[in-house]
C-alpha cells in the first residue's frame, strides 16, 4: 500500500499526515486484497479546503474523490467515508462477477427449447433428395 500527500497552497503538515494516513490505509486493508496506489492532494482554496483522492488498485480499478470544507479535519473525513462507499462497491463487484444474480444479464431468462413435431414441418421434395444423395455418397 503506497500512499502518497501532495500540498498545494497550504503548507506541508506531518501532523495532518499523520491523522490521515492510518485512516486512508485502515479503509484500504479492510476492503483490497491487492496492493494499492493513493494519492492525496490539499488545497487552499479561499477559506476552503479542497481535498483529492486518487486511487489506484491492482485489481484493474481507479477512481478519484474529492471532498471539500472549511475544516481540513472534516474534509479529509468526508474524503474517507466516500472512499470507504466506493471501496465496498468494487469489492462487490470483483466478489459477485460470476453470479447470475448481480450480472447485467440477470434481466434475461433461459428458455427451455420445446420439442418440435417434425412431421408436421412441410420439407421440400428438393431438400429430400439432397438429404438422400449425401447419405448415399458417405455410406450410411
């Protein structure tokens, strides 16, 4: 898990990373299974502050959150509660792909093919003698 802080407009805080790194990593291990890449930026923007997430994982998934308050603390809380929403739908979908109930497809059903009566099917006299000249040149 590589999780990296970019400041933009706002000084360089360790305390800041230190109160969201276990956080962000916490939510991680709770639903990955694979290594992942995060990328967390703040900004100041005015009297806001603005707070990206990227995220990365290794099983073929990216997605990115933004969050933004007056208070740094609650935006990078709002970040975490959005991250841990989009976490738990991708485990569910990397969990339930094979299933039938949580596919695209669930709307469609299997037909069971009815037997056909063949003798009521009208063939063409021409399609019989062909049906016969194949037997007769593959000796059945």
């Amino acid at each position: 898990m590589n999780c990296r802080f970019s400041f933009k407009h706002v000084k360089r805080s360790q305390t800041l990373i230190d109160y969201s790194e276990p956080k962000i990593l916490a939510k991680i291990e709770k639903y990955a299974t694979k290594p992942i890449d995060v990328h967390v930026t703040v900004t100041q923007q005015g009297i806001n502050y603005d707070v990206r997430c990227h995220v990365k994982g290794g099983d073929g998934f990216s997605f990115q959150l933004e969050a933004e308050n007056t208070d740094l603390h609650t935006a990078i809380d709002m970040m975490l509660h959005k991250m841990e929403g989009q976490l738990k739908k991708q485990k569910d979908k990397i969990k339930h792909h094979k299933t039938p109930e949580r596919s695209n497809f669930k709307h469609l059903r299997v037909v069971e093919e009815e037997e056909e009566d063949w003798d009521a099917v009208p063939i063409d006299a021409e399609e019989l003698l062909k049906l016969e000249r194949a037997k007769v040149r593959s000796g059945s």
